[in-house]
C-alpha cells in the first residue's frame, strides 16, 4: 500500500529504470547479432561448397595453373588450400614463385565467388549451435519486442492514470516541515494517496513488475527452438533477408536495374493477409502491381496463387474490390480455400445450378468471382461495369486465338485494370505461344519480339519482355529450404461423381466412396483426373517425371488410360521383383515427361526409383507410414533433385475427414517432409513403428469414425 510520497518516488524511479532497460528489447538492438550469425551460417554453406569443389576447378578463374602438382600433392579439393599462403605453395614439389601467387590470386577468386553465391540453410535436422544461436535470437526479437512493448504501453497508461495523484503526493511534507503546511494541502495529499490506493496503485504496479520480470528471465529451450523453425521456417527466413538484406532472388540478371527499382518502390499493403510473404513472392505482387497487365510464369511449387492474392488484397484496401479469377475447374475449390486461408475477401464459386444468383452476390458483397474457362462465355459482361483484377490461372490454355474460350478470357481482359495471367511452362520455349498471350496483355511489346532476338541475342529478349513477363526457377529462390515439399491439391466432385459418392456413402461401401473422384471418365468430367493430367504436362514441360501411386488399380488404369506419357506397365502387386526393376530401368532412361504408376502398397516398398521428383498421391492413406514409404521411393539418398509431392484431395469427401482424424499422425508425415537426405531410413520407419503402433487397430476405428463422419454429412446435404 502507498503511504507516503517515498513510496511513490521508489515506484517513479523503478518504472524508469525499467524504461531504460526495455530498450534492449527493442527491435534493432537484436538484429547486428542475426547479421553476425547469418554471416557465419553462409561461411559453413561456402565451405561445404569449397570442400565439394576439385582441385582443377581453379582453371575456370586463371588458365595454366600447376594442377598436376598440387594433385599429386594430394589436394582433393579447394577448400584444404583455401588459406594457403604463396609461401606455403612454393613447399609444393614443382611450384615455382610466380605460380604461388598466381595460385593465391585464383583460389581468392574461387573463394569469393563461392562466397556471394552460397545459399545459407537451417537444416533442422542437422543443427549445430551457430545455428540455435541465431533462431534463438530471431525469436527471442519476434516474442520479446512484442512483450516489451506492452509492458511500455502498460507503463505509459499507468504514469497517464497517477499523474494527478502522483503530483498532489509529490507536495507532501517531511514531519518537520508538516509543522508548516496548511490543512488544505494536506487534506489534499490524504486524499491523493487514498484514491491510488483505491485504484490500485500497489497491483498495478507489481503487474508491471511481473511482467517485465517475465521478459527479463524468459528463456527459450532448443527443443522448443527446433520445432518452431520447423512449424514456421518462412518466417526465420523472411526475417533474415529483411534484417541481412540476403536474398535469393535472381530476377534482376534478366530485368533492367531501373524497372527492379521501380518495382522495389511500389508500396504494397498486406493489411488482413494471413501469411508471411518471402522476398521473391512480395517483389511477384509487386511486380504485378507496377506492371497491371504481366503473366507471372514462376515454376510450380512457388506460390503464384499467394502472389494473385496479395495483389488482390492490396487492391481491395484500395477501394478496388473487384476480382475475377479464371481456372481449370480442377483448382476451382483449391482457390476458394487459399483465399479463405488468406484472406478476408468474400469468395465465391461461379460454376453449376444457381451460378447466376452467385454472380449477382458477387456484384453486391464485392470480392472474388473464381469461374472456369468454359463459363466465362455464360455470364453477362455487360453487367459488369467496374472490374479490378482479372487473374487466369493456367493462362496457357488460352493460347489458341481462335478458340471460344480464349476469346472469353481476351474480352475479359480488357475490361480489367489489372490482368494477371499466370502459366508454370516454360513459355519462352514455344514463341508463338507466348507471343500471343503478351499481346492480349502488352501488344507493344509482343511486337517487338521474334524469334530471331531470342535465338541470337536472348539476354535482350529477355530484357524486352521484362515489362511483361516474369519467371523464376524453384533452384534460384528456394535454396534454403527443404528438397521435399508436400502440396496439398483440391478440387471439387465432377457432377456424376458427386452421384457416385452420395449413393457409395448411403450403401455404407467405404472403397467405393475413396475413389468416387476418378469416375468422371475424362479429365473435362473429373477434376481430379484434370488436377492429375495438369500436374504431369507442367511436369514434362520443366523437364520433370512423375511418379502416380494410388490404392486401387482401377484408378491406376484410369491414369494410364489419360496420360499420354504413363505408357510404362504399372508396378502391382502381381508383378514379379525383377520385372518391376525392369520397369524402373525403362523409367529411368526414359525422356523428361516420363509418368510411371504404381500400386502404393507394391511400388511405395523396396523400389528405388531416384529417377522421379514428381510424386502424385491419388487419395489418403489410413496409415502416414503407407505415404512415406511411397515417397521414399523416389526421395532417397541419389537423388539430385528437389521433389515435389502432390496429395489430390476431394473437398467435402472422406478425404476431408479422413485427415480430420489422423490428426497427430499427420505430423510423422510433415516429420518426414523435412529430412533433406535419406540417409536413415529404416532408423525413421522404426520411429514411425513406436509412433504408430498398433495401427491396424486405429484403422479399424478410423474407418468406423469416418463411415459415421459421411454419413452426417449427407444426411445434413440432403435435409439441406
């Protein structure tokens, strides 16, 4: 309790020395150390890269260097002479003194380029101190300049509230001096330190306390540490490159210096978006928004639909809230739960019965209009009289001036004030193709290309279309991060198998209802089959083969039946051991496009297929432990390439409750996702046995769970 003005003047002198000192907390106060650590981190990546590199790589920097010498030496590689001196060469039989220092001279050379191009990494599984050092510095700055603010705002409303008591309190006398000040005054120090009393002074106090106590003894441990790398590894990356200025962006090689600027400057507003950007994605949108009219050409697996969004995004806090989003009605439903996930954009589907009822939603509430391509040609442009963003995913599509759809889509884009297209093939390899996708964008531009400037002079034609184009490879801006990612693909019932699925589920036939969504027939009938077929043409088009695994051979064969490029016999279960390794042998020296599929429980066990970095998963799994073996087929110690998996999900399925109830298990299977080398593999399966045991029993509940899971769902379909 407050008695006197001593007390107050012990809690005044207390509150500012822990103002003084929550300036530690403040955000710059941490960042010099995470450059520090950083640095560090990219010197490991460098010296790796060194230790990898031989000997004779120093003739690509300096021509006519004693190679022979220093190999028979027994030099392996640059990094054991990375710090030799020119005095210590010349210890080197047959190096004489001008080779020394030209040897020195190279080997800096080699060094310095190895050094600005190293690409840090965090391997969670390979973390060294450096490296707990510097995420426990990036979340120590996350939480606690946080906490540390709000113990300044805890402060400034507490000084706000006492000010006038403290300030009446401060006139009270010592007993001496008390002889001599009147009774008002005094009445009125009584009454001061009553009413912070009455307020009270003491708690609030002692909350500061508490709190900035919790701030001073927080402390982090590295199991903690570990895991929230590995639960939010985009946001330790994204917070090194905006503190260290580290970026692996290559976009300005092929972009003039001054539109990078341009784009740089562009304020983009991501107020109410619900993820964290990496620099490559922000510069996208950015990009975008500079530009208006571009087609976003990044590989696969780079987040262009994150990129859409958060031009969409920007432009609704604009007061532009108008967006049309066109794609293959296979990601229709993938679309509507990014943005969903993302955002809070109102979106809506405009596809099937009552679509026109959709589309006047959509003029009234504003938002997003997601639509296929064959639609765009139903709804009545005339009504559409402000439209900000036209996004046309898969933009490849309409490459076919002639065809009704592409019309649809050219009309579409003149109407809007900012057009995206986007395409994941490497257009810049079918001129023509891209040629007439420019021109509905930029026709100035367009006009200026031909083939003839891209076969002889392709840095320039780059250049040209940099107003209008922009791509980036997978190895040129995810270098940081795992080889494996898992993408997760869904889409919506064709209409037939929507029947299919609605009659399995009331029979109570659980293996009809799992692969209902390949019933359509054909790709145009089964947007799983379209997702299936898309995901294997970008696949051949960049170069990549496919690896199918599915549950049932029926689904196996309506692959094969689809994919043009799925000619390989099918890895079953009645296929012997050395014809499935023949099988593999034809895979592997098969052309770029190459689409193998296999039976899960066959193909996802004992085979080594590092040939493939494309693995589609045709429907869940009761056990994770089915899906990772499947995945270590390909993703294993020998394979050079990142992989990309792709799970095909139904929306309002059993695959939706099925992954509602593996709940925990699932995260054996994200456990998996981040092992850069599959050195250990049947350390890990162990691992999944203990994790995992008894799963023939937690099937069997599974099943009955979700049975009853679908069948509420109907039911509530139906009354609905």
């Amino acid at each position: 309790m407050v008695s006197s003005k001593k007390d107050i003047k012990k809690i005044q002198k207390d509150l500012e020395d822990i103002k003084t000192d929550l300036h530690n907390y403040d955000e710059p106060a941490y960042d010099p150390k995470i450059i520090e650590l950083w640095q560090y981190v990219k010197e490991r990546a460098a010296k790796h890269q060194l230790e990898k590199m031989p000997i004779d790589s120093i003739k690509d920097f300096e021509k006519g260097m004693p190679l022979s010498q220093l190999e028979n030496a027994g030099f392996k590689n640059i990094y054991v002479i990375s710090n030799y001196t020119p005095e210590q060469f010349l210890q080197i039989k047959g190096v004489g003194e001008k080779s020394a220092y030209l040897l020195k001279e190279a080997v800096e050379k080699v060094k310095q380029s190895v050094h600005i191009r190293a690409k840090g990494r965090i391997d969670p599984d390979k973390l060294e101190r450096l490296d707990f050092d510097l995420l426990r510095t990036i979340y120590l700055k996350r939480k606690l300049v946080v906490d540390a603010e709000k113990v300044e705002n805890q402060i400034e409303a507490f000084e706000q509230e006492f000010k006038q008591d403290f300030s009446v309190i401060e006139k009270q006398k010592n007993i001496f001096m008390k002889l001599f000040q009147n009774a008002q005054e005094k009445e009125e120090v009584n009454a001061a330190i009553e009413a912070v009393n009455q307020k009270g002074v003491e708690q609030k106090f002692t909350d500061i306390k508490s709190a900035y106590s919790a701030i001073k003894e927080f402390e982090v441990t590295d199991d903690t540490l570990k895991q929230d790398f590995i639960d939010n590894s985009i946001q330790y990356y994204t917070a090194i490159e905006n503190i260290t200025g580290y970026t692996n962006q290559k976009q300005a090689d092929d972009i003039p210096s001054e539109l990078v600027e341009a784009v740089n400057n562009v304020e983009l507003n991501v107020d109410g978006l619900d993820l964290t950007l990496r620099n490559y994605q922000e510069f996208g949108a950015k990009y975008a928004l500079y530009n208006k009219r571009i087609l976003l050409g990044d590989e696969m697996g780079l987040g262009k639909t994150v990129q859409a969004l958060a031009v969409i995004n920007h432009l609704n806090l604009n007061n532009q809230p108008y967006t049309i989003v066109v794609c293959p009605l296979s990601v229709v439903a993938n679309w509507k739960r990014e943005t969903e996930k993302f955002t809070k954009l109102n979106a809506f589907i405009y596809h099937g019965n009552g679509r026109e009822k959709v589309f006047q939603e959509w003029l009234d509430k504003k938002g997003i209009l997601i639509t296929t391509f064959e639609h765009t040609r139903n709804f009545d442009k005339s009504l559409i009289k402000e439209l900000n963003m036209l996004v046309v995913d898969e933009a490849h599509f309409v490459k076919n001036p002639e065809a009704k759809r592409s019309k649809s889509i050219y009309a579409l884009s003149e109407l809007a004030s900012h057009v995206l297209y986007m395409s994941g093939t490497p257009l810049e390899n079918k001129l023509a193709e891209m040629k007439q996708l420019l021109g509905v964008l930029q026709p100035d531009i367009a006009n200026k290309i031909s083939k003839e400037l891209h076969l002889l002079d392709p840095q320039k034609f780059k250049i040209e279309i940099s107003p209008v184009y922009l791509r980036r490879n997978r190895a040129d801006v995810l270098g940081e991060l795992p080889d494996l990612e898992i993408i997760e693909q869904w889409s919506n019932f064709g209409e037939k198998e929507e029947e299919i699925y609605d009659q399995a589920v009331s029979e109570g036939q659980m293996m009809a209802m799992r692969r209902a969504a390949w019933k359509g027939g054909t790709p145009e009938a089964s947007p799983k089959l379209d997702a299936l077929v898309d995901i294997c043409d970008s696949a051949k088009e960049n170069g990549h083969k496919v690896l199918v695994f599915s549950f049932f051979r029926d689904v196996i064969e309506t692959v094969q039946e689809h994919v043009t490029e799925a000619k390989f016999p099918a890895i079953t279960g009645d296929v012997p051991n050395d014809e499935r390794q023949k099988i593999i042998d034809e895979f592997t020296s098969a052309e770029a496009g190459a689409v193998m599929t296999a039976q899960i429980i066959a193909g996802g066990v004992g085979l080594n297929i590092q040939a493939a970095n494309i693995i589609i998963l045709c429907e869940p799994q009761w056990k994770p432990s089915t899906e990772e073996q499947a995945i270590g087929r390909a993703y294993r110690m020998g394979q050079t390439r990142g992989v990309v998996v792709y799970r095909l999900l139904t929306e309002d399925s059993i695959d939706v409750s099925m992954l509602e109830l593996l709940g925990e298990k699932s995260k054996l299977f994200d456990m998996y996702a981040r092992d850069s080398e599959v050195a250990d593999i049947a350390q890990r399966q162990m691992n999944a046995e203990a994790l995992l045991k008894s799963e023939e029993e937690s099937e069997a509940s599974m099943t009955k769970q979700v049975m009853e899971m679908e069948k509420k769902r109907l039911a509530e379909k139906q009354a609905g």
